[in-house]
C-alpha cells in the first residue's frame, strides 16, 4: 500500500517502521518528516494540505495517517475527506476533544464521565471564587493548545490566582488562555491509554505509562515525555473494563450525538484514584513516546488497523499483542526541554550482540541527516526501545541499547518504568 505519515516525530518513525515490518511491500511517503525517516520512505516539503491532498490523490496514495494533533485541529482530515482520500484522524470538530479543554470538560460533564471537579470561565471573579473552595494544589489550565506547557499545578491558593489573572489577561498563553480551566488536583497514579477507533467500534492498546518530567524521581519540569513502558501491571481487567464502560463507550456515543463520530486515535489521560479511573484529559493522537512502545507490540497489521479504522470497518477485524513487554527510553537534547540545542552528530556503534540486535530498536525523533551523517537537531532526539518477557528484561536491554548511542550533550532519565519494578 502507498502511506502517507503526517509528523516528524519518532511517534511517526515508529509507525512507519511497524508497517515496513508486516509482510506486505508498503510505499511511505512523510509530511514532512525527519532526518531518520528518509530511509524509511520519501519526505516530502508540501506544507498546505490543499496541495498535499492533491499530492496524494495525484500518487494513488491509499492511506494517510496524520500523526500530531495540531494538523487535526487545523482541519486536516476534513480537506483529505473532501478529496475522497482515505485518511486515519479525527475531523476538525472531534479533534476539539483535545483543541479545546473547555470543549472536553464540558463534554466529560454532559455524558457524565468520571472527571476532576473544575470550572471553565473567562471571569476573574468567578475563578477565584471557585479557587476559595478548593484545597492545594489547585490546577489551572489554559483552554487552548500551548504544546504542553498550559498546565499549571499551583502549590498554594495565592499562586493559583496569580497564573490564572496570567492566563485571562493574555499574558501567559495569548488567545490560548482566553478562557480558563480550574479544577481539583487528583491524587493517585496517572496512565496512558489508547483507544483506535473509527467513529463506532473501536480497539483498547495495552495500558502504558509516561514519564513527563524531565529528571529521574519525577524531579525536573514538565517534558513531552521522558520514557514509557507497556502493559503496565497496574492496570488488570477490572480496570481496563471500567475504562471501557465508563470512558471510552460513552464517548464515542457521545461523539455521535453531538454529530462529530470520533474517528482516530483517542488517548486518555487517566489518573487512578483508589482503584477508580478518572479522566484528566483527551488527545486525539498516539502519545508520544507511548506509540514508539505500543507500535512494536502489536503483532497483527498495523496498517490494516489504520485502514480499517479510517474506513469505518473495525469490527471486521482482530487485533493482537504480542505477551511481551516494551520499555523506551527517550534521549534527548542538551538543552531540552528550555531551548535550541548546537546540533551534535548522533554515533550509534554497530551492534554485535544477539540480544541487542534481537530485542532492541531505535526509533528517531529530533534529527537531521547531512552527507550521510545524522545529527540530533534539538528536542527529544531519539527512543531507545528494548522488548523482553519481563519489564525487567525490557528495561535492561532498551538501556543496553542506550548505552551504544553518542551525542554531545545527551540526556536520558536513568529510571524508566520504576513504578512498575518497585
Ligand atoms: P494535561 O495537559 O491536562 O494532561 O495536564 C498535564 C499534566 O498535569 C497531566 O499529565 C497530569 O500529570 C497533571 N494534571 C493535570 N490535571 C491534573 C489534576 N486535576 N490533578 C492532578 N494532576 C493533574
Ligand atoms: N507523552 C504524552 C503526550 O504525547 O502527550
């Protein structure tokens, strides 16, 4: 099949590495992709979706995945759709799940879907009001998209007020704070889950975890994610199946009722609070870097899954999992996640290990390729990954793996998957 991938992550490296693995020949195609991906397929520079659209029409392109949200909020898959494109992702309205915190929470209330105590408001007033009759920490979210940085856990009443007159005037997050959430802080332990679905039907990924802060203990600021690791043991059947009956069921009918089917990947955002599952938010996209562990777990077709999601069809299909575990440990820029980092030339030793080259992959991010050379470019550069039998086993190999990979001023979180190995 001929793929597009929308993206320039290892989230998108790793999807499209999945489907180079199945049997079939696949054609991959990046918009517009990253300095690793071009030996996985074409990258492209087309960067209005008109033109991209016509781009794949033009090259029998069967399926596109779009990979980060910011397209799907822009409206990506409605101008693909209008251009009889097949093409996986939620639609610009259904894409507000994760656009609009206010759009989420007032849905999250309207179908009554277990959430954290909140008001949504452009008042000054009425958010200090609500503020008084919570407890710290209080939380305040900016309703828009700020890539990651709209979430402040305010350890006092005083600095809560203080990022929400922040946010409303502007100050902090521009026309993205406009409108502000305030909500209660849940105590308990957060997951990561991924529900592929295609407006009707829809299948549940084995529960991961994140590691968003940037040090070892959970110290350090907020990241995009530092390491994750899949299925974790503190998820068993009884909670997967309250996910599935109390989150997932009724919003995908919710969606239906609110005349935008979700299609796409929905990524939940649980905390856990004595052994109850409440939602803390919506993505409408694969975590990042929970698809580069997840996507080498799954042992039946990955790009069937995508088809058959993006067609409204899957319930034709079955999808399974490998019994294994996957453990990925992010490596990243010197100066991640506060700024640019020098670009540093990215050295990987050839591997001479059964077991590293059995049970360990690379799935790159922030790079660019130069004369043959690759370079770590900034950001999140590059996951390690490492499968095993045990969490264990998978850790200690993704490691093993970490430890053949060099760049100046590499950093990496030495304790990934700790919550599962205590
Ligand atoms: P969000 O962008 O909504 O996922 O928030 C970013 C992070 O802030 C989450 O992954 C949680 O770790 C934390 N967080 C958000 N809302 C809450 C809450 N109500 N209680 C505790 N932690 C929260
Ligand atoms: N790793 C969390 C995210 O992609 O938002």
């Amino acid at each position: 099949m001929k793929i597009l991938i929308l993206g320039n992550g290892g989230r998108e490296y790793s999807i499209a590495r999945a489907i180079l693995n199945e049997e079939k020949g696949h054609e991959l195609f990046f918009q517009p992709g990253n300095g690793a991906t071009n030996t996985l397929g074409t990258n492209l520079d087309i960067k209005d979706y008109n033109e991209l659209a016509a781009f794949a029409k033009q090259n029998a392109i069967e399926l596109t995945i779009v990979g980060p949200e910011a397209p799907l909020v822009d409206g990506v898959v409605d101008i693909f759709k209008s251009h009889g494109l097949v093409v996986f992702g939620p639609s610009k309205e259904a894409a507000q799940l994760e656009g609009s915190k206010v759009y989420m929470k007032n849905f999250l209330a309207k179908y009554n879907i277990p959430t954290a105590r909140y008001i949504e408001t452009a008042s000054i007033e009425d958010a200090f009001k609500f503020t008084n009759t919570l407890t710290a920490p209080i939380v305040v979210k900016a309703d828009g998209l700020c890539g990651g940085k709209g979430v402040i856990i305010a350890m006092s009443h005083d600095e809560a007020k203080v990022a929400i007159s922040e946010m409303l005037s502007g100050k902090s997050f521009g026309d993205a704070g406009k409108k502000v959430i305030v909500e209660e802080f849940l105590d308990g332990y957060e997951l990561s889950m991924f529900a592929v679905c295609d407006g009707e039907d829809y299948i549940l990924l084995p529960a991961a975890q994140d590691h968003k802060r940037l040090l070892d203990n959970d110290q350090g600021p907020n990241t995009g994610g530092m390491g994750a690791y899949a299925p974790t043991p503190l998820v068993d059947e009884e909670l997967y199946q309250k996910v599935r009956d109390r989150v997932i069921r009724p919003t995908l009918d919710g969606m239906q009722k609110e005349g935008a089917p979700f299609e796409g990947v929905l990524f939940i955002g649980i905390m856990v609070v004595k052994g109850e599952p409440i939602t803390l938010e919506f993505n409408v996209r694969f975590g990042d870097p929970e698809c580069e562990i997840l996507m080498p777990l799954m042992t039946s077709s990955v790009s069937d899954m995508f088809y058959k999601a993006a067609t409204n069809r899957l319930a034709e299909i079955k999808v399974e999992f490998s019994s294994q575990y996957a453990v990925g440990v992010v490596m990243a820029s010197e100066n991640y996640p506060y700024k640019n980092s020098t670009p540093a030339e990215i050295i990987v030793d050839d591997v001479h290990h059964e077991e590293i080259e059995n049970f360990t992959h690379i799935s790159y991010a922030g790079v660019s390729m130069e004369d043959d050379k690759l370079y770590a470019d900034g950001g999140r550069v590059l996951v390690c990954v490492g499968l095993g039998d045990t969490i264990k086993q998978a850790r200690d190999r993704a490691y093993l793996r970490c430890g053949q990979v060099h760049f100046a001023g590499k950093k990496l979180r030495t304790d990934i998957a700790y919550q599962a190995l205590a």
